[in-house]
C-alpha cells in the first residue's frame, strides 16, 4: 500500500458558497489517495476533508447538515449530477473537477 | 423611506403617475388616429390595382415583428403561434421586468403579470419597467403600463396580489407557460407544483451578487408520474434549503445587468418554448452567422437599365392575359412564406447562389418544362439587390438562349411592388 501518494483535484464552490471558503471560489487540491482505513476517498471524505480543513467559517452548518451537504447544494463531479455517480460513495480519480452550488433565489 | 411615506406622499407620487399615463394614452391614440387617416387616404383610387387579401397580421404587425419573422427559426408560423401564446409572469422585480420587456416587443399575444408588491426605490437600479415617479404605486400597473406604451398589440391582465396556495390554480391556468420571476423557495415550489398539476412548462431563474440560475422546468409538461416528462423544481430540489441559509437580493445584493441577463435568457426560452418551429438554443445562438443575417450594406449595381424592369411595368405585363412569362421569387422560403405573388416560384438565393455561375444549366429542375422558351423570366427579391445578381447568374448560365430569351429583375423588387402597386402588400 502506498499511503504516501496523492491525487490532485480541483474544487469550485458558486452561488454564495465560496463566502465559506476564503472567498476563493476554485481551489487547486492534494489529497492523500487512501483513508485512514486503506480505503480509496471519496466524495463523502472531501466533504468532510473540506469542512475540517479548508474552510475558515464557522458555519459549518451552511455547507453540511446532519452529515449530509446541505438541501439546496448541487454537486457536480466532472460537469455530471452526483447522482449520476454514486454520491458520496464516489471514490475520487486524479484530476476530478468537483464544483458545489448553492441554489440561488433572488430575483 | 421608513417613516416618510405618508398616505399624502402615495397619493402624490400617484397622481403624477397617472398623469404621465394619461399623456401616453393620449399620445397613442393621436398616432393611431393619423396613421388610421393614412391608411384611408391611400386609397384604391389613389394606388391603381390593389389586389384585396387577407393577411394572417396587420400591416403594422408585419414592421414590428419583420426582424424576427425572417429569422429561420421563428418565420411567419412561429410569429403566429407567439400571437396565439399566453405567458404568465410571476414576479415584477429583476427578472420579470426585462423578461417582460422581450415577451412584449416579441410580440406574445396574453402576458398576464403576478405581483402584490409597490414599487421601492432600492428597486429601479434593476427593476428596469419601473422609474422614480412610480415609487409607491404598484409594481403590476407600472409594469404594464409602460410595457403598453412598448406594444400596445398586446393583451395584459393584472394581478396585484401575492400568489397563494389558493389563487394559484385560477390564475395560472389561464395560461400557456409561467415564468418563475420570485424571489423565495416558497414560491418556486409553490409555482413548480402548480405547473406539474396544471401540466404547464415553467421556465424558472434566479440570480444573486454576481451568480446567475436558469432553469427550464416541466418540459414536456406531461401528467405528474409520466417518466417522459421533464423534471420539475422539487426533482432536482427534494428538500427545501435551511431558512437561515436563504439569502436575497436586499440581503446578498445583487447587480442589475446579472439578473438582467438571466430575465431576458427566461424571455429566450419562452419564445423558444413558444414560436418552436426549430429549436433555438444558445449554442445555435452563438453559431448563427450574423454577417450573413445583416446582409450587404452597398448598393449592388449589376445590371443595365434595360435588363431591369419597373414594379408597375411588370404589373401591366400581368394584366395582359396571355403573355406567358415566369416570375422567379429569390427570397428565402421563410420571407416567400409571409407573403408572395400568385403563380411566382422560390428558388431561395441561397440555393441559387451555391450553384456554379460558369456551368452551363439549360434547363434547371425548377424550370417548368410547359415554360415555352423563349418565354421571360422577371426575377423579384426583397429590395432589389440579390435579384440582379441572380439574373446576372441566369444568363450567363445559358437559360437566356443566347438573348432570344428576356431575363430581367423588378427594380427595388417587394420594396418598390408596395409603393407603386400593392399598398397592402406586407412590409416586414
């Protein structure tokens, strides 16, 4: 096993969601390849990953909710709905494109 | 304005609103006044041979809605079906305002507009129908009248209340799509739901800071459970957002050219939705060749004077029963569609000009074989430019015979057959 390797990805937040993280709305990561488990990540990992690690807000509660991302957030893994690829479950591959959208409603 | 707004200050600001309604209404029915007076005036007696026909629009209808008429994708079918729609605006703010100035100008027969809110100042740097003497007077009728003095062609209905569990049915089923123009997620599922129910495709937008959403919901609007229906709001949206983490426009701000743009992309969709005779999309938008549409800006002069008749000369020619000749209409098919002349044939330009001018074609297929040959072909357009180079075309191609047979065009082609001939012939 090689805990030590690494993927390279890319996460962009819109519709509000990048005042959480630094107002930077696309962020160049690494992350490890394997969990603490040996497992491969996945999405259900980043989500944490990105609320324990990347962002500076407090309100943790506007990105995640009872474990889950938020009602009223699309995650788009590559340009597809996450439902499309398994959710959370879905194990990240070097050069993911994975962008979080919070629903807008002014008008 | 906390505090200030007495009943006094409303009722001013009102009365100058009223005012300047009342000097608009005036204005339009002086214009229709001069124009019906024109009309009038030109006459059979004045312009010799009028045919009489019944065109589908009014003269008046056909220079309005002439630029988008010639667009492929609407034509004279899709105007039609435009004037037969019926759009319900639900929200006058950001994005109804421009969503409705489109719908008005693109000729939409019923735009029925929902708001129970009053016109604020913090509005008008988006809430573009509205203006500073309406501040206080109630977003639907400041709405609708200037979007009258836009297009007076156009039935509006008002409603000025807020839509509710209760009234929503009644009134969004008076028509035939809804654009969702609110602000909140309690009216976007409330609006959703009633467009499963009432089986009405909703086009749905939103915007805020610098972000914008479009949305096009329930399309095809198929029976609620039908599986070749579109999705629908609460499809892509299961579970309404935390309260806490809604924010609006007076909150988050918003820029006025952001929801702008994402209103007018709802006026798009709606057009599309409704004049579809092909689909028109962004991607085919930003395909489209413009310089093509925009057309030569010079003059052209191809021909000699004597290879050019005068529109009256031809009509002349028509009346003399028996002098058999054809007339080739260039014009593309959407424009021979909106109007032609008995007995012409269209053989678009387009189709004409790809064929090489150096090949000799005696006898193309869309000559009638019973055409005797030495029988003249007139060539007609739009203005009287692509016709020249058309029969310039036509005769060195060989269909003249070597000069025994006469190919000419119309001189300033429909353009020209309207003023001296046809004054009812449509401009548009």
């Amino acid at each position: 096993m090689e805990s030590g390797n690494t993927i390279p990805i890319i996460v962009e937040f819109s519709g509000g969601l990048e005042m959480l993280f630094s107002d930077e709305r696309k962020h160049k990561l690494s992350v490890p390849a394997k969990d603490d488990q040996g497992n491969a990540v996945n999405i259900g990992w980043l989500v944490q990953h990105l609320c324990q690690e990347v962002m500076k807000d407090s309100r943790k509660e506007m990105f995640v909710l009872d474990g889950h991302v938020r009602p009223g957030i699309l995650v788009l893994i590559n340009d597809a709905d996450w439902e499309l690829e398994g959710e959370a479950s879905y194990a990240l591959q070097p050069d993911d494109n994975i962008l979080f959208v919070s629903t807008l409603h002014g008008g | 304005m906390e505090g200030h707004n007495t009943t006094a200050e409303l009722l001013r600001r009102q009365i100058t609103a009223t005012e300047e309604e009342l000097k608009r209404l005036k204005a339009q029915l002086a214009f229709l006044e001069s124009e019906k007076a024109k009309s009038s005036r030109a006459g059979p007696e004045q312009d010799g041979p009028v045919t009489q026909r019944r065109w589908p629009l009014s003269e008046e209808e056909y220079k309005r809605y002439g630029r988008q008429m010639i667009v492929p994708n609407v034509g004279i079918q899709g105007q039609l079906r435009l004037k037969a729609a019926s759009i319900l605006i639900v929200g006058a703010g950001g994005l109804g305002c421009p969503a409705s100035v489109y719908l008005a100008g693109a000729g939409v027969g019923i735009i029925g507009i929902v708001d129970g809110d009053v016109v604020e100042t913090s509005n008008l740097h988006r809430q573009i129908l509205h203006n500073t003497s309406k501040v206080g007077m109630k977003k639907v009728d400041s709405a609708i009248s200037n979007l009258k003095a836009l297009n007076p062609n156009i039935k509006y209905n008002a409603h000025t209340e807020h839509l509710t569990p209760q009234n929503v049915a009644e009134i969004v089923s008076q028509y035939d799509l809804v654009l969702d123009c609110t602000d909140h997620p309690t009216s976007r599922y409330l609006i959703s739901d009633t467009c499963v129910l009432l089986q009405k495709p909703l086009v749905s937008a939103s915007a805020l800071r610098t972000d914008g959403q479009l949305i096009v919901l329930n399309t095809p609007p198929l029976p609620p459970g039908n599986e070749n229906g579109g999705p629908c709001y609460r499809c892509v949206f299961p579970k309404p957002p935390p309260a806490e983490s809604v924010v609006s426009c007076g909150d988050g701000g918003i820029l006025g050219p952001v929801v702008g743009v994402m209103g007018v992309l709802q006026a798009l969709e709606a057009v599309n939705a409704c004049s579809a005779t092909a689909e028109l999309t962004l991607e085919k938008l930003a395909a489209m060749d413009y310089a093509f549409f925009c057309g030569v800006a010079a003059p052209v002069k191809v021909l000699a004077s004597e290879e050019r008749i005068e529109a009256r000369e031809y009509e002349e020619l028509r009346k003399q029963r028996g002098k058999e000749h054809l007339l080739l209409d260039v014009r593309e098919k959407v424009q021979f569609d909106i109007c032609s002349i008995e007995g012409s044939i269209n053989v678009p330009f387009s189709t004409l000009q790809g064929n090489r001018g150096d090949v000799e074609i005696e006898h193309p297929s869309w000559l009638p074989e019973t055409l005797p040959s030495e029988a003249p072909i007139y060539v007609v357009c739009r203005l009287g430019n692509d016709s020249q180079v058309i029969t310039r075309k036509l005769k060195e191609s060989g269909i003249d015979k070597k000069g025994t047979r006469y190919i000419g065009d119309i001189k300033g082609g429909f353009k020209a057959w309207k003023e001296q001939v046809d004054s009812s012939w449509p401009e548009y």
